[in-house]
C-alpha cells in the first residue's frame, strides 16, 4: 500500500465524509429554504429555484454583501479581478476543456470600455445595482447566459431579485437581501453542523 493511500487513516476518512455529507446536506437545504420563502408558489418558479446552479446564483449575491462591497471603485476592482481571470482561463485551454467552456465564450464575458461603463453607472445609481447581462459575465464560469436569466426571473418571481426594464431596454437586477440571509444561515449551519461532528468525534 502507498504511504501516499488517503484511505490509510480511518479517522482522516470519517472526517472527509462528515465534510462531503454536509456540503451535499448545505445544498439540499439551500434548495429547500429558498423554496419555502419564495414569495411565489408557482411550480415552476419552485423548480427552478431548487436547480443545481441556483447555489452558485445565492453564493454571488452573498459573497458581494459578505466582502462588503459597496462602492463604485470596489464593483469595479471587482471586475477587473474578473477580466484577469477570464485571461488566465482563455490561456489554460485544457482547464477550458474540463469545464466546458468556449474562447470566445469567456472573451465575451469580459468587461470591455463598452460594458464597464454601465456596470460602474448602474452601480452608482443605485449600491448593488447590476444591468442581468453583467450579473451574467460575472457567472460565466459557472452557467450559461440564458440560465443566469431564468434563474434572475425565478429568483424576482420568489421575492429575492428587484428586477426591472431600464428606460435604455435593459433589465436591471438588484438583491431584496432575502436570498444572502438564507445562504449565509445555511452556511454558518453548515459549519456549526461540522464543528459539533468534529467535538462529538473527539478531533
């Protein structure tokens, strides 16, 4: 046996499954408390709140409230952290391949002098603030442009998105803060979840 064998320490192992075990738990649940606070009872706004990449969607919203970003120069640091990922991903193309993802995909992801601008403006016009085509650059990685859109509708449908045409014929999004405050409980559940594992297993 290899002394590399991550199978060779039982208790290492018991802890792995406690932490895969709650990270699926973390989802179920997610899936289930936006469900049960959804303003609508539509099935099929239901149904689209509880699919797999709606975790990703509520992660985004939760992590700008939770890094505090606020003011136009963070939104737009944030952005750029963005564009550089996006140039590191178009350079890597064997992890473009394992993700499924296009070149020109991710190029057009990009916040460029045309589409920063409004990014910024919408932004500063009203903290937090996000036209639905930026909100979906910044998802690329993880859904396609037309499921951030579904997503964006279910998510307005069930209370957790303002989502409105601006006068220009672009939909504008902007967080109730409803959606943050269930993913944040239920990921401080989950730690407590993994914690209480970990004391009770006496690590």
């Amino acid at each position: 046996m290899s002394d590399n064998d991550i199978f060779a320490d039982q208790q290492a192992i018991a802890a792995d499954l406690d932490l895969l075990e709650g990270l699926l738990w973390s989802r179920a649940t997610l899936s289930e408390r936006l469900a049960s606070a959804s303003l609508s009872r539509d099935p099929d706004v239901l149904d689209t709140l509880r699919i797999e990449s709606m975790y990703q969607f509520a992660e985004f919203f939760f992590l700008l409230r939770a890094r505090g970003i606020e003011e136009v120069e963070q939104i737009e640091q944030l952005a750029d952290v963005h564009n550089a990922h996006i140039v590191g991903l178009t350079k890597d193309a064997e992890k473009m391949r394992r993700l499924g993802l296009r070149k020109q995909r991710l190029l057009d992801a990009m916040f460029t002098s045309d589409t920063l601008p409004r990014l910024l403006q919408n932004w500063r016009d009203r903290p937090g603030q996000l036209d639905q085509s930026n909100l979906a650059r910044f998802l690329v990685t993880v859904m396609s442009t037309e499921t951030a859109r579904k997503l964006a509708v279910a998510a307005a449908e069930g209370g957790f998105l303002d989502r409105v045409k601006s006068p220009y014929g672009t939909v504008l999004v902007r967080s109730t803060g409803v959606m943050e405050q269930i993913f944040g409980a239920t990921v401080r559940d989950l730690r407590t979840k993994i914690l209480a594992s970990r004391a009770g297993a006496g690590v």
